[in-house]
C-alpha cells in the first residue's frame, strides 16, 4: 500500500501481515497486508464528510484522450473545491498522481494499491479507492481480495481503512466500491455481501464495536436502498438491522439519486454510493446530528454524483 502524508509529521511505518477471525464457517481466512502511519499530535475531528465515485479518473473512460484527461482534472478539482469537505473518499482512481493534482487541498492522504485477481480482466486498468483528509490521520489500513480463491462469490478491489482524532474522542473511517451486477445480480450480490463480512471482521479484529465507537463506512456500494429488485439482497440491509443509519435517508427520491440515468443503455437513476453511521457515533460527534445531500448538478464531471454530509445542526 501506498501511504502518503504530505504534511510535516513524523511517519512511523510497519508493515506486517496477518489473518483475519472468521466468522463464518465458509468463509476463507485473509491475510492482510497493513500500513500504519502514527503522528505525534493528533487533530481534531472533520466536521464534513463527501464520497464520490470519479469515474475512471481521469478520463471518464478505461483509455481516455490526453484531452480527455485533463479536461476531467480540470472539472473535477472545480467540484472538490466546490464541496470542500474536511474528509474527501474517492473510488475509481486510475492514476495517483492525476488525484494528488486535484486535491492539494488535502495534506493527509492514502490510496489503495489493488491488485487484479485470476479472473478478472487484465487489459482493464485498476480502479482504486482513496481518503483524503485536511485533518490529521493518525493510522491507515488496506485490505485486498486478490489472494482469495477464485470462487463465484470472491469479492473484488478491496477497502481502506483509517483512524482521526484521538484514542479517547477518535473515529474509525472506511471506504470501498464494491462489484457491480455486470457479472450478473446473484453473484453479484453474493461478492458485495462477502466483502462486507470481511469488513466486519477487520473492524473485529481491531476492537471496534459499531454498537459503541464513532465508525463511518462510504462508498461505492451499487447495492440499492429503494430499488425493491435490492430488497433481498443482504450487503446494507444487515448493517441497518444493527443500527447503522445512511445520512441521506430522509431525503426523497430523486434527489437522494446518486447515479445518472442512462437513457441510451436503459439505465435508471440510481442511489448506489452511501455514507453510513454506526449506532455509536451519537456518542461521540457533536450529537449525532447532521445535514446532508447529493450534488445533483448536470456539470458534474461523472455518471455518479457525490453526496455529502455536514455534522451539527
């Protein structure tokens, strides 16, 4: 994994490898391959959130144009200056250094450094996820899905991890994108629901309980909250049965859409990228309160829009 801190911190780097509990029968044991960064002085809490999936960054596209390319920078750093957001997660970052054009603004940074799998198509290039942060992060993780057997259900890319604030008054970030129904919706589904079983053991093994710690969890997760097709399907129902709240649930339709309608492919608007809070984050940030919406604006230089969040009142 690639951990960059951009500020003048001391970086403390350690890199070990280590399996996971399992917590279903079936369910292989990861390892996982882990960087820490530790500062001597950890600041204080965000108090904005944003995710959004750039498409292909930069370029829209798997082989964009040099044209292509920078005219996505361009409207895309309009749009995080827009937001200007404290915590800024990304997915679908193709190349590293185009992000850190984009996002100067943000010090603290770490992005995912995934690997393709056996089955997956090659000629494709990676698409990772990022957190960017204006607060300081104390510690980072990734885990990878590569190693895995090459069952139907493996789940794909992997996820990112990371700690802000301090032991006492501190908050436990993630942020993934998970496989979308391309390879079918069964399987699909059953990738997204095994890559957030290994996201509640990693969580697990490190000791955080959602039921008592500040844990926010955003992405990517092409898993519908309204879409009844998605009804069944168990990748975000579970995490709402123990109390994990998506900020944008009050928010009617379609303005909570977060996806573009595709006329052309027959696509429908669709609300796949989502912030979510643990049960214990009321007890930690500023009441538990919050404002929240998506950037539905047609300059918007993707297929997915970003949504955002605000805590306090």
């Amino acid at each position: 994994m690639r951990l960059r801190f951009l500020a003048s911190v001391f970086l403390a780097v350690v890199t070990s490898v280590a399996g996971l509990e399992v917590l279903w029968a079936e369910l292989p044991a990861l390892p996982v391959e882990e960087t820490r960064g530790v500062i001597q002085k950890p600041g204080r809490l965000p108090e904005s959130v944003a995710t959004w999936n750039l498409q292909w960054f930069p370029g829209n596209r798997p082989d964009p144009t040099p044209s292509q390319r920078i005219h996505h920078e361009k409207e895309a750093e309009q749009v995080i200056r827009y937001l200007d957001v404290d915590l800024l997660l990304v997915q679908e970052v193709v190349d590293r250094e185009a992000l850190d054009r984009v996002t100067r603004e943000y010090p603290w940074r770490v992005v995912s450094n995934f690997l393709r799998a056996g089955d997956e198509d090659k000629e494709l290039p990676v698409q990772n996820v990022a957190i960017l942060s204006k607060v300081p992060i104390r510690e980072s993780w990734e885990v990878g899905f590569h190693r895995l057997p090459l069952t139907p259900d493996r789940p794909v890319r992997g996820f990112l991890g990371a700690r802000l604030g301090t032991k006492k008054n501190g908050m436990t970030i993630y942020t993934l994108h998970l496989k979308s129904n391309r390879g079918g919706r069964e399987s699909s589904a059953k990738r997204r629901e095994r890559a957030i079983q290994y996201l509640k053991n990693d969580w697990e093994s490190r000791a955080l309980d959602p039921q008592k710690d500040a844990m926010l969890v955003a992405g990517d997760f092409n898993c519908s909250l309204r879409n009844p097709e998605f009804a069944k399907e168990k990748t975000i129902q579970n995490l709402l049965k123990e109390g994990w709240v998506p900020v944008t649930g009050g928010i009617s339709w379609p303005q909570s859409a977060t996806v573009r309608p595709d006329p052309e492919r027959k696509y429908p608007a669709s609300d796949f990228d989502h912030i979510l809070l643990s049960p214990g984050w009321a007890k930690v940030v500023k009441g538990g309160k919050w404002q929240a919406g998506v950037m539905q604006e047609p300059d918007v230089p993707s297929d997915h829009w970003p949504v955002w969040m605000r805590f306090g009142n």
